[in-house]
C-alpha cells in the first residue's frame, strides 16, 4: 500500500518545530538532533520524511559554510586513495610505468600529468578529475 501525503500533517510539524535558516552551532546541533532522531524512527511517514529532507537540507548549508571541506590536491588525492585502498606505492608500479615516476609525484617533482591520470582513474575507479589540477 502506497502512503499518501497529508498536507495537515506535514503542516503540523512545520508548526511544531519551526525550521529557519541555521545560524549558529547551537542550532545546528539542535538540529543534527532532531534529524538523528528522525532518521532512527521506525516506521516514519510521508510528511516526516519530507521534513527530514528540509532538516538534512538546512544542515548541510549551514556546515557548508562553516565547515568547508578543503580540496585537495591531486598527490593528496592519490595518497588518500592509496591509504584507504591499503595498497603499496609500489602497486602502481603497473598503472605509472616506474617506482621512480611514483616517487617524482609524491616528492612534489613532477605533477601527475593527463596519461597518469587517466590510467590512476581507471586504476581506482573514480573521476580522472580527481587527479587534474583545477585550472
């Protein structure tokens, strides 16, 4: 059976909890509690989904601008990578050609240059751009 949505009770949490543009951490932590215990709620309706969707969407703005995440570089990227895989430097070996055209990259000697990047971003199954400077 498919749930409909009530428009009265989507209105009545709006009433309840009054969501506003988040301002300040206190809010926002309000917030990351309200939609935790949302998202742990068994059996939620239509209307609290919804609601939760405009919570998690007020949230992410304001962390957005108080958090940002800093990009990073396309070295810091590989080396992420390689952590997070658990794999050796020395694994690359195949996709770069050379222990030594590894070592140039993580020295900061040479830059991954269009052909490493492609092959890196087939190697590990991601966007090559992960491995472009932004230009």
């Amino acid at each position: 059976m498919t749930s409909t949505f009530d428009s009265k009770s989507y209105t009545d949490l709006l009433v309840r909890y009054q969501p506003k543009p988040i301002t300040t951490e206190v809010e926002n932590e309000e917030a990351i509690a309200l939609a935790q215990n949302l998202e742990y709620r068994p059996n939620r309706t239509p209307e609290e989904d919804t609601f939760l969707e405009l919570l998690v969407t007020l949230i992410e703005k304001f962390e957005a601008n108080h958090y940002p995440i800093p990009t990073g570089t396309p070295t810091s990227m590989l080396r992420h990578l390689i952590d997070a895989r658990n794999i050796d430097e020395k694994d690359l070996i195949p996709v770069l050609g050379t222990y030594s055209a590894i070592a140039e990259i993580f020295n900061h000697e040479k830059e991954i240059n269009t052909a490493q990047a492609k092959a890196l971003a087939e190697f590990f199954h991601v966007d090559v751009s992960l491995f472009q400077e932004s230009r």
